[in-house]
C-alpha cells in the first residue's frame, strides 16, 4: 500500500485520481500478482510530473540518493520494508555493505549516506561503507551533522567484495556505475550485488526502460478501463546524435524525430480537448543528475543552440560523452511549493512506498527540468488521522495514492527491464 502523505494539490479530485482510488483492491491484487511473477529492484525512486490531465513518470532512478529527504516518521516504513527485502533475498544475513559514489564529500549525500545506513542498521544488519574509489586508500572519518561517518576502502579476497575483518552477504550498490563496472565488482558471485552491475549507467538506457513501462501502462490501462496514454509519456530514441558537429545538418534527424513526437502529441490534445502548448524534452538516453536535457517546443529550436547548450547536451555525469538520445513527449507541472514549481518524488524499498518529497524550483517553470542546481527539497508530511469527535468516513482520501501507484508502476516497468537486459539470464528456444 502506500503512505498516507499531504500532497501539494488541494483541488477537487479529478477523475484520473478518483478511478484510482475507487479501484484501489483491484490495484493492489493486480500488484500483489505481478510481484509473485518479477522481483522489484530492491530500492529506487521516480520522479512524477502531474500535468492535472496526465500523471506520468519521467525518470525512474535505481540508485536513488536523497535518503535523507525523508522525514524521520518515514523511517519505520522504510525499515520495515528493508527488513522484508533482506529476508527474502538473504534471510541469514548479518552484513551488509554499501558502495557510495566516488568522490563523496557532497554533504548532501554525505546525509544521504548516514540515513541509508541508519534505515539497513536498524532492519538487523552490520552496516558498512566501502569506497571503490581509486583514490580513497584508507579509512575516512567525517562528520555529518552530529554522526560520524565512516569509509573505508573496498577490499577483494578471492571472488568477495568486503573491508578488512568484514564479509558481507550482500553489497549494496549506491554509485550508478556511470562509467562502468569497475573489476573489483565484477564476476562476485558468492554475494548478492543489488541492484544488478547491468543497472549502471554505463549499461542501462531510458528507452529501454520506458520501452518496459509502456508495456506495463498498457495492461494496467487495460485493468482501469483508461488510456493508457493518461499514465504513459511517449516516447521515441535516436542513436548517433552529435551536437558537438556544427555543420548544417548535424542534428536533422533529430530535428525531424522532434517534430514527429510533437505532432503525436498535439494529436492526443486535440483528441482531448487540452489547450496548452506541447513540448517535447530531449535528453541523454543515459545517465542521471538531471544532465543533458532540454525542453522543445518546435523543432526550428533545434537550428538555434548555443554553443553553451550543445556542450552541455554532449556530456553528462563523469563527462561522459553522449550520443544516444530519448525524445519524450513534456509533461508540465500543474503543482507549487510556495509559489515554486515543484513536482513529487517517490521512494520505494523491495515493493513498498516509503516516503518521498517534493523537488522544487524558484527560477523555473511548469515545463522546465527541475533536477538542477538550485532545486530544493520539501519533505512531505503525513496526513493527520481523524480526530475525536469526527464523523465515519471525515478522513481525506489518500491523494498521494495515486503517486504511489505511478512510482509502483515505473518501479515493476524497471524489473521487466532488468530481466530482458540481464546478461546471465538463460535463454530457451
């Protein structure tokens, strides 16, 4: 099920919402089967745009940071679901250690750290955290607000991934991988290495992935009796792309895959009689911290890049060279944090909703990418039970419900992702 939260829409309930609401047993048996048939990664986090006529996520991360966003009554949620994760992967288990990204002194994910290691300490394991960083050599102690934090460096013995005097029975990874599985984590297969190294960025790519969730919005579309396109932004990819070329026709195909995706898109608004102005949102097809993308509104934009935006088109996290693009169709932003705009993000552990809060942004707007610098982050806080004296049925319904239901459905379209793209799975004639 997912947390009762307070969202930041305070409007009457649109129909999207209410569906979901009303047919929530049928949800949740339909996930309880789909979870009998896929594992869940065992953690991950989904950014969601509600544009008021469409609600839809628009990246699904798998080493999610930002732990410590949430808010303290969050903890046991995640904990518990921790817990069930744990026990069903490694119900021995006793250790645990976790890999962070490389160069970690960002106190924000240094937070992040404390809170990950806190929420898996108090679900029963040993915790540690062992850098794969060439560069840390020895033990590191820093101080995060009134905790220590410790990182040692990551050891191999044999075909084990540990620290010294510490054997964990499952490693879990907190660095994306972005340039590839590093030999100390490769061929470990006496211990359970989660989420999988064929998630790292150096291997995975968001059209595949929303490729697995336009599949699972087909079928849960089918179960609501809705368009699947209400839950599901289009999509389509083009390889090759080179926005360091400056000749004329470098980026024409692009251009035109633009223009193809926009006419898709006024054709849905038309069909549904939506007054604003589609856009598309171009972006790399891999990698994360909000890196490489852009919003389109016409594909003539496209002729007019500066030199600053194509440098900042053609590299992302690691300054890796992109090259692979994904051209989704914009979802806006219909949500305010202050007057800022703002949009949910979801955290989920094994099959659970956990939490999540809300990033926000006073420099951009409805259409714009928020996942830059300058965002902030608004906990969400739960909704207050009924009080004494309040009629049967006084209590709000669960508006974050239908966030929860979104985030579970990008998180089940990941594992059908992680299961085609797994390099060891055996295949059958």
């Amino acid at each position: 099920m997912v947390p009762n939260l307070i969202t930041a829409l305070t409007g009457p309930i649109n129909e999207l919402e209410q569906r979901m609401l009303d047919a929530m047993p049928a949800i949740e048996r339909w996930f309880r089967l789909e979870w009998m048939e896929h594992t869940p990664p065992l953690y991950s986090s989904v950014d969601i745009r509600n544009a008021g006529f469409k609600l839809a996520p628009v990246d699904t991360n798998l080493f999610p940071g930002g732990w410590n966003n949430l808010t303290p009554e969050m903890v046991p949620l995640a904990v518990q679901s921790a817990m069930a994760a744990i026990e069903k992967i490694c119900p021995e288990a006793r250790n645990l250690l976790i890999i962070p990204e490389n160069q970690t002194r960002n106190p924000q994910y240094l937070a992040n750290l404390v809170q990950l290691q806190h929420i898996f300490s108090m679900a029963g394991l040993n915790v540690r955290i062992g850098s794969i960083d060439p560069e840390v050599k020895e033990t590191i102690k820093l101080k995060v607000g009134n905790k220590e934090l410790v990182i040692e460096p990551a050891l191999r013995h044999g075909r084990r991934v540990g620290l010294k005097y510490f054997d964990p029975c499952t490693i879990l990874l907190n660095n994306d991988l972005s340039t590839g599985a590093p030999g100390i984590l490769e061929e470990v297969y006496e211990q359970f290495v989660l989420p999988p190294l064929h998630a790292g960025w150096s291997v995975r790519r968001k059209s595949r992935h929303f490729q697995s969730y336009e599949e699972v919005a087909k079928r849960f579309g089918k179960l609501m009796g809705i368009d699947p396109w209400l839950i599901n932004p289009m999509f389509s990819s083009r390889k090759g792309v080179d926005f360091t070329d400056g000749s004329e026709h470098a980026l024409d195909e692009l251009r035109e895959d633009v223009d193809v995706m926009l006419t898709k898109v006024r054709r849905k608004y038309k069909e549904y009689g939506i007054k604003e102005t589609p856009f598309v949102v171009v972006k790399a097809d891999n990698g994360t911290y909000g890196m490489g993308v852009m919003s389109v509104h016409d594909a003539k934009e496209l002729r007019q890049l500066s030199v600053k935006t194509k440098n900042q088109m053609s590299l992302v996290k690691d300054g890796q060279q992109v090259h692979d693009m994904i051209i989704q169709e914009g979802v806006q932003t219909v949500e305010r944090m202050d007057k800022e705009a703002a949009e949910p993000v979801v955290y989920m552990i094994d099959r659970y909703v956990v939490g999540g809060y809300y990033r926000a942004h006073s420099d951009k707007g409805a259409e714009d990418n928020l996942n830059v610098p300058g965002a902030h982050f608004i906990p969400l806080a739960f909704e207050h039970g009924i009080s004494p004296g309040d009629s049967v049925g006084a209590s709000a319904p669960n508006r974050f419900y239908m966030y929860g239901v979104v985030a579970r459905l990008a998180m089940l379209a990941a594992s059908y992702e992680l299961e085609a793209t797994d390099p060891d799975a055996e295949i059958y004639d």
